[in-house]
C-alpha cells in the first residue's frame, strides 16, 4: 500500500504540474494592470513556499534530528542533504521568476527589493551548506558538522530577513514596490494559485525522494567500496 | 583493571581504512611495543589508544572510558603523547610551551625546571621552539610528559631521532613511569634496549 | 576555566607581537583594499559620505576572513597538532580565549583604517567618535561569527574558498547593521533601531559558540 503512494506519487505530482500550467495559461484571465506577467502569480509563490519555507525546513529540521541522539540514522542525514538541494533548485528559481516579474514594475532586473535580496543570500547560504558537505570524505564527520553548519544557518535566516527589510525600508521610505500586490486573486485564480502551492509540494516531496534514493545507493556503494578497502588492507598483512 | 580494550576497531582516514578491524586488550598497567612495517597501521592504533581519532566500527574502551566523543576527551586528559610534532607552537620558547600546557592543564608549573633538566634543556628554556633541532623537539616532548605525568603513555617511535644519550634517557623515563603504575605504549622498528617489556602486539594490514 | 582564557589570549598576542604579520602585513593590505575600493567606487565625488561607511565595512570583513583564515591554517600545522589536542582544553575557554585575542587585533586594525577611512572619505574626528561604540560591537559580532565558522571550515588540507562562502552570508546582517550605524554617524542622523540586532547576534552566536566550539573540534 505504501509502495503504491509512493508509485502514483511522479504520475500524480506531473499531472497536478500539466493542470496548473494549463489552468494558468489559459483557462484563467489577463489581469487587469500587468497583463500575462501576473501569470507568474502561479509559480512564483509556489516556488517561494517550496524554496524558503518547506524544502530549507525541512532541511533543517533533519539536522536537528540528526544531532539529536535518539533520532540519528544515516537516513535522516540524507534526507536533510537532499531537502537543501532542492531547496537550492526552487531558491534559484524563485529569484528568476521574481526577477522577472519584476522587470515590468520595476523597469529592471534587480531593484534590491527586500524579500528577493533575502532570498538570494538564503540561496547562496544552502550552496554554501552543500560545498561544505561535499567536502568531506568521512560519512559521520560530513553528517555531524554539516547538521550543525544547518542548524547556525536556521538561526541566521529570519535576522538576515529582517536586516534586509530593515535596510530597504529605513533606507528609502516604506514605498516597497511588490509585483503582484495589485493583482486581486479571486475565483479560477484562487484555485489555480491553490493548485499550484499543492503541486509543487508534491514536486517537492518527489525530487527529494528521489534525490534520497540516488543519495543512499552512493551510500551503499561507499560501504561496499568500504568493505572492499578493508578486505584489501587486511590482506597487507598476508594473514 | 583493564587499561584498554579494543575490539574489531575500524578507522577510516578519508574514506580509507587505517586500521580494519584490530583486536587488542592491554589487562593491566607495563610496558607494550607495538611493531610493524611502514603504513601498517601503529601510529593510527596509538591514535585511537589516545582519544585523538573515532572509530567507524567496533568497540573500544580506554582508561574505562568508551570512546564517544566525550570519551575520547576524558581520555585525552589522562593520557600523554610523544609523535613528531613535540612543541605545542614554534614561535613560542621553550619555557613558554611549557607554561602555556600547565595552565591550560592544571600541572603545577614547578615541574617544569626538573623536568628541563632530566631531559638536558635546562640551558635552552628561553629558545624558541622553532630553533630547536629534531632531537631536541623530541626532547621537549618527553619533559611535557614528565610533567604532566599522565596515566597512560603513548610514544610514536620514541627513538627516533634521538642520540645514544637522548634513546637512554627514553628508556630510564619509561622505567620510571610504569614503576610509578603508569602503562606505556611505544611504537619502534628499533630493537628495544627496554629493561622490561610486558608485551608486544604485531600489527600487519591494519589489525 | 579563566586561566584558560588568559593563556590563549596570551599566547595568541605573545606570536603576534613575535611576527608582527598583523602590523606588517594586515594593516598595509586593509589600507590598501581601502583606497582601491575607494577608487573603484569614484568616492573624490559628493557621494563619498554615502558609499565610505559601506567601503569601510567591507575591507573590514575581508580582514575578518583573512586574519581567521590565516589563524585556523596556523592552527592546522601548529595548533591542531597530536600534542595540542591531548592538552584538551576546554572548549568554552578556547572559544572565548579566540574571540577576545582575535577581536583586540582586528580593533588594532580597525583603528587604523577607520583613522585612514576618516580622512579619505572626509568623516569629522566627531563623527568617528560618536561611531566608535558601534564599530567595537560590530567588530565583536564579525569575531563571534568568525571564529565559530572557521572552526567549521578548519581541516587540514581544506580549500580556503570555503570559510568565506559559509560565513558572508551570516555576515550579512552585521555588515549592514555596522554600516547604518556609521553612516548614520556620519550624516548625523539616528539608526537606534540596528544596535539591537547588533547585540542580539553577539549573544546568540556567542552563545552558540560557547556551547558547539569544543563539540565542533570533537567531530
């Protein structure tokens, strides 16, 4: 039964993905004041939730887990791993799509707004996670420190957040331009929107499944070579 | 009471096996010579003896203490070490080393003088530790380990380095520790000119 | 666990007045980064009160990186030697002895550029003074972070990209926080609201680091 869920779990994820691009393009209205760029209202927010919110928590609450004694499994270790890398994946994305939903209001790429600034040291703060964890051979060494490395990170995110709010609003008077503050969600949009946050959750949850799966045949694999090694060093000694 | 138990330990060094799977019990406190070729694995067992590196596998128990990572500090605490790298820092002098290491430790400074001069460095307390030649490192070592007079000692080839005087004053400090009640572990190539030895452990491959 | 504390801090500062690389090196290569970043930025035109505070903290953190670089590279050929780790020492006493030897250098280096700073950018010796509290407190918020993410980053043979790659972003905050607070000394406006998040970083990563220093080294 499990194994099913898990089964349907792509073919489901992919439709709800099709429904939402379909919805999105072409069932809903142009808005009213940006036109088909408020489209965007259907992924960026969706790859916001996944990026900032679920797939970097759920990073970090793995660590946590991780350094907690009675919870540490090498699972657990992998599966925050593969959390940060999706969270990289939709952080990037939520730049791009952020970027571009700017352009229009802004009249340019980056105009140093508030959430997306933020979200740009967060993504370079998830890559600088993975570089450090992959710089380390040792499988416990790279799982303690790289949980630990989460966990100063998790602490950091709101305070960097809200310096930047902080700088922006105290810097230029509380004018923010946000794209899509204009745009009125209601009807089709609200379940389009809706449907979009429930597909990227599910996107979210297959890639780093899938990611998890890829990261414990390494896993296997090093403990093989492992084996191997030590079957090979105790050989050395012509026993 | 047994000073060290070590069972089936693995060690891995950047996902390579230094030692794989080595069994060794020490029952009670003396003399031990670890032996074995280059790259056989004696310094890294002497590591593990120390507190200084985890295992990946197996059980390992020292000085009554399992080596978890608070462990192996309690280890580290009760135990002393003599390798290479004898100075705790080179822009330091010799004195200097020293005074740092017995505060941070607790070791009564008065030590300090008997032990330079056990160890032929009474007149070089004030040269920095950068200008001292290998032998003489090594020599500083062996006054720390004088002073501090831990439970458990352990010498990565002891001899090394050392002139016919420095490889006697080895073997006298030795005979003093383990009269004392302390246990000593040495690794050598050498033949050892040791007035007792309680045991010797082979180790080839790794275990 | 003070004496402890004190024998770091001595030891460090004993080496440091030994090579004199913080008077001799540091100092020349921040003045320096000073009037390039100076130059880069046109700072001769009016805007020089505007971008001088953010330049100042920017040399500033590079120094931060630099001087913990160079610490924990020391450390993995000296300090994290066999014979160093059996002294145990105890990893509260180590972080803070770090911190506090390592912010007096960094405040040593500080006063240089900011002295330089105030004559390049034309800040009033009124200006600096009123700055100055905030500067100290952000100079020990950079050291509180710093010392905590190198000890992360130090293992023999590490690449020296990776401390600043895992520290910039936790810097973030401070950096801005410590250049509001210039700036706002500078132009002679207020900016209270920063020395909260100020204090607030110092307390929980000096907190963090009392408490994860030592387990850090374990791991």
């Amino acid at each position: 039964m499990k194994n099913l869920w898990w089964r349907a779990l792509g073919p489901v994820t992919l439709i709800s993905l099709l429904l939402t691009g379909w919805l999105g393009l072409w069932v809903t209205p142009r808005a009213q004041q940006q036109g088909d760029f408020a489209r965007l209202v259907y992924l960026h927010p969706a790859e916001a939730w996944v990026g900032i919110y679920l797939s970097f928590g759920t990073a970090v609450v793995a660590s946590g887990l991780y350094l907690w004694p009675r919870t540490r499994r090498a699972a657990v270790d992998l599966v925050a791993a593969s959390a940060m890398e999706v969270s990289v994946v939709f952080l990037v994305l939520t730049l791009i799509t952020g970027s571009i939903w700017g352009r229009p209001t802004w009249g340019v790429w980056w105009a140093w707004d508030a959430r997306l600034t933020s979200t740009a040291v967060m993504a370079v703060l998830a890559l600088g996670y993975l570089a450090y964890r992959y710089s380390f051979d040792d499988p416990t060494r790279r799982a303690q420190r790289s949980a630990i490395l989460a966990l100063i990170s998790a602490v950091n995110v709101p305070i960097i957040h809200f310096s930047v709010v902080w700088w922006k609003t105290l810097h230029q008077g509380a004018t923010v331009l946000t794209p899509g503050a204009s745009i009125k969600i209601h009807g089709i949009m609200a379940w389009t929107m809706l449907l979009s946050f429930i597909a990227f959750t599910l996107c979210f949850v297959w890639m780093t499944r899938v990611r998890y799966l890829i990261a414990r045949r390494a896993q296997d694999g090093a403990r093989t070579r492992l084996a191997s090694a030590i079957a090979a060093r105790q050989s050395e000694g012509g026993v | 009471m047994t000073v060290a138990r070590l069972t089936d330990v693995v060690v891995t060094r950047d996902a390579f096996p230094v030692l794989a799977g080595l069994s060794w019990t020490i029952e009670q406190p003396g003399t031990y010579v670890v032996r074995g070729g280059n790259g056989s694995g004696k310094t890294s067992l002497l590591r593990v003896l120390a507190g200084l590196d985890a295992i990946a596998a197996g059980e390992a128990e020292v000085l009554g203490h399992r080596l978890t990572a608070t462990g192996r500090r309690e280890v580290r605490r009760r135990a002393g070490w003599l390798g290479h790298d004898a100075p705790f820092h080179d822009a330091l002098t010799v004195a200097e080393n020293l005074a740092f290491a017995s505060t941070v430790t607790r070791v009564p400074r008065e030590r300090m003088a008997d032990a330079l001069e056990q160890v032929e460095l009474g007149a070089r307390t004030d040269t920095l530790a950068s200008r001292l030649s290998a032998g003489q490192r090594r020599r500083l070592g062996i006054a720390w380990l004088i002073m501090r007079r831990p439970e458990l000692w352990l010498l990565d080839e002891p001899h090394a380095a050392l002139d016919e005087g420095g490889r006697q004053l080895v073997d006298d400090v030795v005979g003093r520790a383990v009269a004392g009640g302390a246990t000593v572990v040495l690794t050598t190539h050498h033949d050892v000119s040791l007035s007792r030895v309680d045991g010797e452990f082979m180790v080839r491959g790794g275990r | 666990m003070w004496s402890t504390i004190i024998a770091i801090i001595r030891v460090q500062w004993r080496v440091e007045m030994r090579q004199r690389v913080l008077l001799w090196q540091v100092a020349p290569f921040a003045v320096m980064a000073l009037v390039i970043t100076g130059l880069a930025a046109n700072a001769r035109s009016i805007a020089r009160t505007e971008v001088g505070p953010g330049l100042v903290y920017v040399v500033l953190v590079f120094t931060t990186l630099l001087l913990i670089g160079r610490l924990f590279s020391a450390e993995s050929s000296s300090l994290s030697s066999p014979s160093f780790a059996m002294l145990a020492i105890d990893g509260s006493a180590a972080y803070l002895g770090t911190v506090i030897a390592l912010a007096v250098e960094l405040l040593v280096v500080t006063g240089v550029v900011v002295a330089i700073a105030g004559l390049l950018f034309h800040f009033s010796a009124m200006s600096l003074l009123v700055a100055t509290p905030s500067i100290v407190v952000t100079i020990i918020d950079l050291t509180t972070l710093g010392v905590l993410f190198g000890a992360l980053a130090a293992r023999p043979g590490q690449s020296a990209a990776l401390l600043p790659l895992i520290a910039l972003p936790s810097f973030t905050p401070v950096i801005i926080a410590g250049e509001r607070l210039l700036s706002a000394a500078v132009t002679h406006h207020g900016a209270g609201q920063w020395w909260g998040l100020l204090i607030l970083m110092s307390a929980v990563y000096g907190g963090i680091g009392v408490l994860l220093y030592g387990v850090i080294g374990e791991l």
